[in-house]
C-alpha cells in the first residue's frame, strides 16, 4: 500500500490541496461577459474534479477586461460555485490604486482570496513589488496569493514577501523548484503558506517536491480538468508512475494549445468540449470558420478529451 503524501501542507491549508482552473473568462457574441458559460465551466470543472477556480488572471484575460467587468466575473462564479469550492480572485492591474480598489471588491463579492501579479510595468524592482503587495494585502482582510509569472525567485529577497499582512500564498508560474524549495522550507519555520505550480506541463515535476506545492493552477485545466485532477490524486498517493501517464496525454493538449500565438486557439478548446467561451478580444484574432474546423480536427486526433470523459465515467460515483 503507497503511503500518501501531503503536498506540503497541513493544518488550515489541508484541505486546498489539489488541481484549480486559471477560467477562460467567457465572453459572448456582443461582446459582453458570459456570466451563463461561467456557470457551465464550474459545474463541468467540479464534476471533473477540480477543487476551485483561479479567476480574472492572465487565462481569464484581465488585461483585456474593465474593472467593473472583472467584478461580474467574481459574483457570477461565487453565483455558481455556491460555496462548493474556494475561488481566488487576482486583483493584478498596472497601478497599485486599482489593484486595491479590485481587492475590495473581491472581498465583496464573496471570494476566499485574493492574488496579483507583481507590477506589470516600470513597477520599480523589488522594491516596488513590496510596496504594492503591502498595499493590496491591506487593503482586506482575505488571505493574500502572490503570483510569481516570469521572473526568478530568489528566496533570500522574496521571503519578506510573506512578511506582509495576509500574504499567505503563492502561485509559481515558473521552473525553478529547487530556489521554491530553499524558499517554502524557510518559510515552514515561521508561518503557514500555501503555493500551487502554474507550468501545466510541469505539474507532476513540481508535486514531486511535496513539501512544497498543494497542487497546480493552470489554462488547460478548464479543458481537461479530470487529468489534472487525477494527477493531483495520484501524486497525492505517491502513485507517480500512474500519474506520468495522464501529465504525458495532458502535454499533448498544451502543446497543441501554445503553438499559436493568437489565444484565441486555447478558448476554441473549450467549444470543442462544448463551452463555447468566444474569442479573446483584440489584439487577439478571432478564428475564421476555416481555421477553427482545422483546429478541431487537430485536436480531436488527439484523442485526450474522449480519454478525459472516459476517466469521468469510469470514477462516477467514487470520491476522488
């Protein structure tokens, strides 16, 4: 019998373990926000397994929405989730004053956390990241989720992060698991945190440090959500050599997604599923009949979706 493992958390964090959807933000066809296929890509991400939802981040595409849009989003999955699930709202924005003013209304609108991206532009280096997580960690009284995308940790520096007021978390979109490790292991001696992988295609390796990561945050989990679900279960179990299969057919899905630059191609996945999610908005490009017929075919030869809604119908009824 495999002993099972515990990704690195415990005590009030126990329980956030596992896979979370970074959600497409849906848009329909006169362009507003889709608070109908919300509902429809929570309950298809909870039937699948998924323990919550990560929203209005670089996957929903909050640089491309207003403020008030990204609050619509907050009330209508609270709306749909219910209370079945944590959601995590990212509050990032290019000035500070806004981002605060998002974190507020995150609270209000009934999310569990809140998280950001460090400033996206000329945000003063480390000093000016401090300077805005102290602001937006403030500013409510919700757990905090820093969001490291793009740039180095370096564990000596970025530890004074999580001195800050409600900075409780972490979403690390990046490879460098040994300086995570140098960073949460320090961190373990003074307080509790919580940190998700946000490389889809590297979840498995991330959860192989299971002193560190709860489980991963991630796009192409609102497309296949019950392979990332069952990687999360499985390592979980230190079971890695049934999980390797489902990160294997899980990549071929990521591959197919990044091989445009126009994302518009991640959002057609998820109408292929059957959640028609729309285009991502200009500058993106929506597809052309064409274009979306030959993508579809592209996919389907895969084979991954079938195998998804096989794993489904071969779990229905047991607890993951």
């Amino acid at each position: 019998m495999k002993k099972k493992g515990n990704f690195g958390t415990k005590g009030v964090y126990a329980g956030l373990r596992g896979a979370y959807a970074a959600m497409f933000t849906p848009i329909d066809r006169k362009g507003r926000v889709d608070t109908e296929a919300i509902g429809r890509i929570v309950e298809y991400g909870l039937a699948n397994g998924l323990k919550g939802f990560y929203l209005t981040g670089s996957t929903g595409g909050w640089f491309l929405l207003s403020p008030e849009e990204r609050v619509t989003v907050w009330k209508a999955t609270a709306k749909a989730a219910n209370g079945r699930c944590p959601l995590i709202a990212h509050v990032g924005a290019t000035s500070t004053d806004e981002s605060v003013a998002l974190a507020k209304a995150a609270a209000d609108a009934g999310m569990d956390w809140v998280s950001s991206i460090a400033p996206p532009v000329f945000g003063g280096g480390f000093e000016g990241v401090y300077r805005h997580y102290k602001a937006v960690s403030e500013a409510t009284d919700l757990p905090f989720m820093a969001y490291s995308i793009g740039s180095e940790i370096v564990p000596e520096r970025d530890i004074r992060l999580f001195d800050l007021k409600n900075v409780r978390g972490m979403k690390y979109t990046g490879r460098d698991y040994y300086a995570a490790q140098a960073m949460k292991l320090a961190l373990d001696e003074r307080k509790e945190t919580v940190w998700f992988a946000g490389c889809d295609e590297q979840l498995l390796c991330a959860l192989a440090f299971n002193d560190v990561f709860a489980g991963g945050i991630g796009t192409t989990y609102n497309i296949i959500p019950r392979h990332f679900s069952e990687i999360c279960r499985l390592a979980d179990a230190n079971d890695f050599h049934s999980a390797s299969r489902f990160q294997e057919e899980a990549n071929k899905v990521v591959r197919l997604m990044i091989q445009s630059s126009n994302w518009s191609y991640r959002k057609a996945m998820m109408k292929f599923i059957g959640i028609d999610c729309g285009p991502y908005r200009a500058p993106y490009a929506a597809l052309t009949a064409a274009e979306e017929r030959a993508f579809f075919r592209q996919f389907a030869a895969l084979g991954v979706v079938a195998r998804n809604q096989a794993i489904r119908g071969h779990q229905k009824g047991k607890r993951l």
